[in-house]
C-alpha cells in the first residue's frame, strides 16, 4: 500500500522541488559548477587544506571528465561528506546528517 501511495500521489511533489532546487547548467560550464560546489564542500568540511592546495586538487581530479564522470565523483564527495546534505523541513532520512569528525591527524611513520 506504500509503495501504491508513493507511486500515485509521490511524483507531483518530487516534480516541485526539482524545479524549487535544481539549477540548470550548460554542459560546457559543469566542470566550473561542480569545482565551485566541491570547493565549498572542502572550505566547509576540510579546514587544514588550503584554498590553493584544494584548486589544485579539485583541477587535477576534474580534468577531463564528462558529465557522468563529474557526477559520479559529486556523488563519492557526499558519501563522504554527508553532513553537508541539507534537508527540506526537518526530514532525515536513512543515514541522518551527523556532526563533524574531530579527528587529529597522526604523524607518518618513517619506516
């Protein structure tokens, strides 16, 4: 019966906020969309890493890459960072937003 309810009654609000959240972009702009939307990601979530080293990360990783590509990597940066994931009126899914890590970092060993 759930699933009837969510295939009957569930598109038209999916519909809505595709078009309330979503952002067109021509293709030939993606890879500048996604590297602006992953630098915040990093800036956010990443404090030790300067902006300069995250460019030149983000520049090296996206290079080159078509637009199933870019996704799939969009999608590996949320898996990781999912507190990032925002949700629309308190509504927690799955795997809710956690707090951040606060993990320090050890020193490599020499072998």
């Amino acid at each position: 019966m759930y699933q009837m309810g969510v295939t009957m009654f569930g598109g038209q609000g999916f519909m809505e906020l595709q078009q309330d959240m979503c952002e067109c972009v021509e293709e030939k702009e993606l890879t500048e969309r996604y590297k602006g939307i992953l630098a915040d990601l990093y800036k956010e979530h990443v404090k030790e890493v300067t902006v300069e080293e995250t460019d030149k990360k983000l520049d090296k990783m996206l290079e080159g890459k078509d637009r199933i590509a870019l996704g799939k990597k969009f999608y590996g940066f949320m898996k990781k960072f999912d507190q990032a994931i925002g949700h629309v009126d308190g509504r927690v899914g799955k795997n809710p937003p956690r707090p951040p890590e606060n993990k320090k970092k050890e020193p490599k060993k020499e072998l």
